[in-house]
C-alpha cells in the first residue's frame, strides 16, 4: 500500500487541490489506513514535480479537515479520517439548515441549492 496521485495539469482543479482530493478519498477509502505514514512535504513535492508550498497548502487543508495529523519531527500520518469527516459534515449541514430557515428557505429550495453546490463541487 503507498500514496498514489497523478496531477493532471490540464485539470481545472489546481495541483493543491488534485493533491488534497486524492491523499482524502484513498484515506476515507482505506487505500490508506489510518496511520499510515505521508511522505515529508519536500518529499511528495518533488516526486509530483509541485512546489513544496503547492503540497504543504494541501497537507494544511487535510489536517483542518481532519484527515491527516502532524506529529511533530515524527512526521504525518493519516488520521481517523472517517469519524472526523462525518462529525464535520454534520456539523455544516447543521449549520446550513439553520441559515437556511432563518432566511425563510424552504426544504426542498435548500436541498436544491445543496445539489446545485454538490454539482458545481464535484464537477458534474
């Protein structure tokens, strides 16, 4: 089992993204199991031929999602990604459905505009 990413340059999404994207849906799939060791910033960065901000941009937004954790000098790991994805989706989903009845939305308006931002997410 290792880290596979391929950044497509003629991709829409920028390399950062390409890079957060895939490292979270190969750990929420257990392609990389909790605990598993990331290569160093530097490392990644010059095996995909990216600059070491372009991955570091990445790592930071997989930790603020919880997926990957620093250890300090040990290094990155993958976390318990599964639990903190679903806690935190949970919570923006609690927080969009009290926005949307303070603004008066209906159910089905609010579902549509969650489809409509899913589509636009996702590329669909």
């Amino acid at each position: 089992m290792s880290l596979q990413i391929d950044i497509d340059e003629g991709a829409a999404a920028p390399p950062f993204e390409q890079v957060r994207a895939q490292i979270s849906a190969q750990a929420r799939s257990g392609a990389l199991p909790v605990g598993h060791r990331l290569p160093t910033v530097r490392g990644l960065a010059e095996s995909l031929g990216l600059a070491a901000n372009t991955v570091a941009k990445a790592y930071r937004a997989l930790e603020t999602d919880g997926v990957i954790e620093t250890r300090g000098r040990n290094g990155t790991f993958v976390a318990a990604a599964g639990a903190a994805a679903d806690r935190a989706a949970a919570e923006a989903a609690q927080a969009y459905a009290e926005r949307v009845r303070r603004l008066g939305l209906g159910e089905e308006a609010a579902l549509d505009a969650v489809r409509d931002a899913l589509r636009a997410a996702y590329g669909a």
